[in-house]
C-alpha cells in the first residue's frame, strides 16, 4: 500500500520514524535508517533526515536533500538519464548508484519509534 508523499510528510514530521528498505532481487541487500524525515511538497519532498542508517547503499539510499523524483519530474539532475523512467518507479535516487542496477520491486516499511 502506497500513503501518499504528503502523508508521508505529515507522519515523519511528527514523531521520529525509522525505515527499511528491501530490493528485490537481492534477496540478503537491505538498508536501514534509524531516523527518516521528509519534507512538504514545495520542497519537492526532499530527504531531510536519514540518520544512522546501515546497510547496502548501492541499493539507492535516500540521502539527505535529495528530492522524490517520478517519470515525468527528474529531480535528480542527470540531463542524459532519468532514473525514474528507467528504473520504473518513483524515488529519492541518488545519481552516485550504478545506473545498471535493475529492481524487480522496492519494499519500503516505516515504523514510529517510539
């Protein structure tokens, strides 16, 4: 079930959450972070807070300031490749992950700390 990025927001903003990450099919390559917070929508949904996170980070970790691209909105910067479109699905991609990496499907679970 997808909430929404707006629902996102709301939620990591008001209380610390942490998230899990899980790309399929690497089935042992996962990425956590303790602490992960995102900005409203005229911040384009920016990663504000990954803190403490461990694990694969060639799997795309959503690094801080880095803003939720789509298809049709490439927020990553790269004129020649839109990680998007390519990739299939929306997120915050980082242009330091090797572009032939390929996912079949992302889990990403987010739990309340406290």
């Amino acid at each position: 079930m997808f909430i929404g990025l707006e629902r996102l927001h709301l939620l990591t903003n008001r209380a610390a959450h942490e998230v899990f990450v899980y790309v399929y099919p690497y089935p042992t390559s996962f990425l956590i972070c303790d602490s992960f917070v995102v900005g409203p929508k005229h911040e384009g949904y920016r990663v504000r807070v990954a803190d403490g996170c461990t694990g694969h980070y060639w799997l795309g970790a959503p690094t801080e300031g880095s803003k939720f691209s789509t298809f049709d909105r490439d927020e990553v910067g790269d004129p020649y490749y839109n990680w998007a479109k390519n990739h299939g699905f929306g997120w915050w991609y980082n242009a330091k992950v090797p572009k032939e990496l390929r996912y079949e499907h992302m889990t990403v679970l987010i739990r309340r700390k406290d």
